[in-house]
C-alpha cells in the first residue's frame, strides 16, 4: 500500500514538473523584403550577390540577444555549403530597426507582434553554384536566460527586369547610389533604387559656393520625363520644396516623396 502511495506521489510531482518545464516558443523568422532576389556583380569574378533583413519575431515584448546562427545554401534541396555564426560573430550582424511590424503585405496583424532584433543577410557566391535557396536558423536569449530556437527556409531568385528604362531626365547625369547590392539603398522600398543628378557642361552636379540653395544644383527644375510607358493614375502639386538643399529635413521628408535638388530616386 505504501509502495502504491509513493508512486502515485512521484506520479504526481513528474506531471507537475512537466507542466512547469514547458517548451520554449519557437521563434518566427520574417525575411524582409518578402521576396528575395540574386543579381549578377559587376566586377572580374563571375559571382552573383543578394542582401537582405531577417526579422525575428516574438508574439511578447522583451529585449532578446542573438546566441548563434547557422546559414546553409542549397541548389535544388542539396546542401553547398554551411556557415556557422558564434554569438561574437552574430552580433555584427544585428542591428535595431524602429520599423512598426507588419504583416508580410504591409497589413497590421490581428494580434500584437514584436520584432526584438533584425540581421542583416548578405551573400556574394560564384555564379555556378546556382543558389537557389537558404536555410537560417537562430538562436537567442531571453531576459530570463531562456534559448529560443527559429528556422526559415528563403527562396533565392533570379531577378529578371521585364521592363527597359531610360534615364527620367534629358541632359548630362550621374548615378551616385545605387541599389542594395551595390552597397546602396537598404529599406525595403529601395531595394533596387537609384540616385541621380543633373551634370552642367563641365560635368558638375553643383554650382561652386556652399550648395545651401536648391538652384546650386544642376538638376535643379530639370524637366522629367517617363523611364517607361505606362499610365499616369494620381497627380499631385501640394508638396514642398526642400528648405536647405544639402540637408534631409525629417518633417518634409515625412511629406515628401521627392528629394528637390539633391538627388532623384527612381
């Protein structure tokens, strides 16, 4: 009788533990933009290149530090190579971002999300290889000193451009940022933007003084014209001229799709 006692008691304290020792959630890995793209370098090597943001993602607020990672490119299913990440080494990788989260059409979700940290993912490989997929896994802490484990699986595409473009203005001009993978734009809306200025004569983007006035720039009320066909859908002439021309004014910004004088991103 005794011994039946004890067991169910030990019976007892073993549901008990268990239901105390629960599994810790799974992270949810988010890649930003939700498409991701390979496209050929210009350079001597035959290499090919992609970039990106891994957001990482909580359904509870709370600070969570990145432990390790582990990144494996695979053609087809097949493992090429893998990459593994000491919290040391995954750290550089992990930046902040004051980006509302969203869901993956831009939509709000249903219940509150939280983004503790993002990761910056970036590869250049020999075009042979012909990458066509990632797998990321992630490790992180929680305040607790809890592990927390995510894996995603990212498709890696061939970025085709279906549509041939000219420059939007007539006249002299020069390309001084490029997209993402030319060390470029980097919020999701950039990724495959350009800069350009309006050159005078002399091949100057500037007029010579301080460069505070719109007018000191060359491509300054410089006509615009289509890159390509298409359908005009929305005008609008209520937005404001940039006051300081060397400067990003955050309030105007906010207002203005365009950037006056300085450069014109398309």
């Amino acid at each position: 009788m005794k011994q039946c006692v004890l067991l169910c008691i030990i019976f007892i304290l073993c549901l008990l533990n268990r239901a105390d020792s629960k599994e810790p959630t799974p992270l949810t890995l988010v890649p930003r933009p939700t498409h991701i793209f390979k496209t050929p370098d210009r350079s001597h090597e035959n290499t090919e290149s992609w970039i990106f943001s891994l957001m990482v993602q909580t359904d509870t607020p709370g600070e969570m530090m990145p432990a390790a990672m582990k990144v494996t490119l695979l053609r087809k299913s097949q493992i090429l190579s893998s990459t593994s990440y000491t919290a040391e080494g995954f750290k550089s990788l992990v930046y902040q971002t004051k980006a509302q989260p969203k869901l993956a059409d831009g939509s709000n979700p249903p219940k509150p999300i939280f983004w503790p940290f993002a990761i910056r993912i970036r590869h250049t490989v020999a075009a042979d290889l012909a990458v066509d997929a990632m797998r990321i896994e992630v490790d992180a802490k929680t305040d607790e000193g809890q592990t927390q484990h995510g894996s995603v699986l990212v498709p890696v595409e061939t970025y085709q451009q279906k549509t041939a473009l000219i420059c939007p203005f007539r006249g002299k001009g020069i390309i001084l940022q490029a997209g993402a993978i030319n060390g470029g734009h980097r919020n999701r809306s950039g990724q495959f933007a350009i800069d350009l200025f309006g050159l005078d004569e002399s091949w100057s983007i500037i007029a010579p003084g301080n460069g505070k006035q719109n007018a000191d720039y060359r491509g300054w009320e410089r006509g615009l014209i289509a890159p390509a066909d298409g359908v005009v859908v929305h005008v609008r002439d209520d937005r404001p001229d940039q006051p300081v021309a060397d400067t990003s004014d955050r309030g105007i910004m906010r207002r203005n799709t365009n950037k006056a004088a300085i450069p014109a991103t398309f």
